[in-house]
C-alpha cells in the first residue's frame, strides 16, 4: 500500500473531527473519498498532508511513518494535496506561482522555470502564465491548484474539492485533466461531492459520516449500500428535488 492510515484521530478541543479511520490507499489507483458535509473528510487530509499532527494513530507512506512530519517534508516525500480554498498566491503570476511547486525539487530558477512550463502546458495554463493569479475564474484557479501541487513531481496527489464550482463543460475538462495525471504514473486520492465525477473516475470509494468510515467498495457498491444513500445520498437528492421543485414552482 502507498498510504496506509490506522486509527487516524483528529480531535479539536471536545470534538472529535476524524475518529480512529484506517484507510489503505493503494499505489496507482484513484480513490474517492466522500460524505455530507462536516464529515471530516478534510480533516483527515489535513493529517494525511502533515497540516495536522494528528491527535491519534499512525500513517506510513511508502512504508514509512509520516504522521506528524511537517507539510514540507511530506511533499519532499512525494505527497501533494490541493486545498478545498484555493491556496494560490493571488499577486503573483499564473507562471510564478506553479513555480514556486516547482523550486521542491530544482533549485536552478532556470531548470523550475521549465519544469513550471511543462505544468503549465500540460494543466491547459500556458497562455495565462504571465496574467495574475488573480485573473483567473474558478475553473482557471481550480487548475492552478492542480498545477502547482503537480509541479512538486508528486507520488500521490490529494484533491480536495478540485472541481466544485464548476460548469458541466468545466467538469469534463478537469475529469480529462485528472486522467491524465492518473495515467502518468501518480495515484490520486480524491474528495468530491459531485457523484458523477466519483463515479467517472474513482476505483474504489470511502464514505465518511461523522468522523468515522461508514463504508468502502467500488462506486457502484457504495451507491447502492443502504447506510450510504441514508447519511448522503438520500440527502443530496432529497436538495435536488427541492431545487428542481424552486426553479419549477
Ligand atoms: N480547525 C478546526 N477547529 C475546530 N473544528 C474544526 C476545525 N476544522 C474542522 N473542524 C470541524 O470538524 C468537522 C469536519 O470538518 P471538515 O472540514 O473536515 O469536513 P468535510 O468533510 O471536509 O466537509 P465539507 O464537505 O463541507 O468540506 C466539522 O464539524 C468542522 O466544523
Ligand atoms: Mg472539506
């Protein structure tokens, strides 16, 4: 296993965000990780990336123990993770802030600078490399995300909520994009409400309710587990009749 997380606990202060989740992650793979809102899916990536030390329990990467390693150090072993609000640094360039994943690993401006350029090519953001950050929309910010955890040459890539916001059109864009990267070699862990892109992309699905694994298998046994569509299915098609109802009415 790439990552193997046991009895992984978050606690803040008297709440207990992530409680005692073991979770293999197996190299080459996509593995979706999902759950209503407040389920401590973030949480858990914040421990996974080395944002938190966890309160509890053990995580080995590459048969390694990482939990409690600072962020910089689990991406020098390979670990890159987005952020669910975009982490970009909004008065720099498109270019430069891809570039700043890419110093990781080339220290030469020169070589990061073309390892940056490859990204950018590669995430669809070469012709706004020199445009600030902030000019982007969602779709362009979501990318950069992307691109700057990708430009740290990462073994495993964790998406939290890398496509909310976007367009249908959008969606399938980023879906390709996420093949890509699956298909270079990188193993992607990835947290997402929007099932189609769940079901589209992942091999196996974790559903997380209330800090705790409620279940596991692929997509389609999740789907279909009756614990699953109580705590979040039945929910969010519940939402979607109500807007269907608002928008009709
Ligand atoms: N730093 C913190 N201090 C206190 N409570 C926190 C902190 N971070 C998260 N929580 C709480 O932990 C729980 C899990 O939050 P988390 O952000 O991990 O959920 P999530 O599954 O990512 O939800 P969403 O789908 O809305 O992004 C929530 O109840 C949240 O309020
Ligand atoms: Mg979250």
């Amino acid at each position: 296993m790439l990552i193997e997380a046991r009895g992984v606990t978050m606690r803040f202060g008297g709440f207990t965000a992530v409680d005692a989740v073991d979770l293999d992650v197996a190299e080459g793979r996509i593995t979706g990780l999902i759950g209503p809102n407040g389920a401590g899916k973030s949480t858990f990536f914040n421990c996974l990336a080395g944002d938190y030390r966890p309160s509890a329990g053990s995580i080995r990467f590459a048969g390694r123990e990482i939990a409690g390693l600072t962020p910089e150090s689990h991406a020098r072993l390979g670990m890159a993770r987005t952020y669910q609000v975009p982490h970009t640094f909004t008065d720099m360039s498109v270019g430069d802030n891809v570039m700043v994943g890419a110093f990781l690993r080339h220290r030469r401006t020169a070589d990061a600078r073309r390892a940056a350029d490859a990204v950018l090519e590669r995430t669809g953001l070469a012709g706004q490399a020199r445009h600030r950050a902030s000019s982007l929309g969602t779709a362009g910010r979501k990318r950069l995300e992307i691109a700057r955890a990708l430009a740290t040459e990462p073994k495993v890539l964790l998406l939290d909520e890398a496509l909310a916001g976007l367009t249908a059109t959008e969606i399938q864009a980023a879906i390709t994009l996420v093949r890509d990267i699956h298909r270079s070699g990188i193993t992607i862990v990835i947290v997402e409400h929007i099932m189609e892109v769940i079901l589209s992309l992942a091999d196996r699905v974790t559903v997380f309710h209330h800090g705790r694994i409620i279940s596991q298998g692929t997509p389609g046994e999740v789907t279909g587990d009756p614990k699953v569509v109580e705590a979040y299915l039945g929910r969010s098609l519940e939402r979607q009749r109500q807007r269907a109802a608002e928008a009709s009415g």
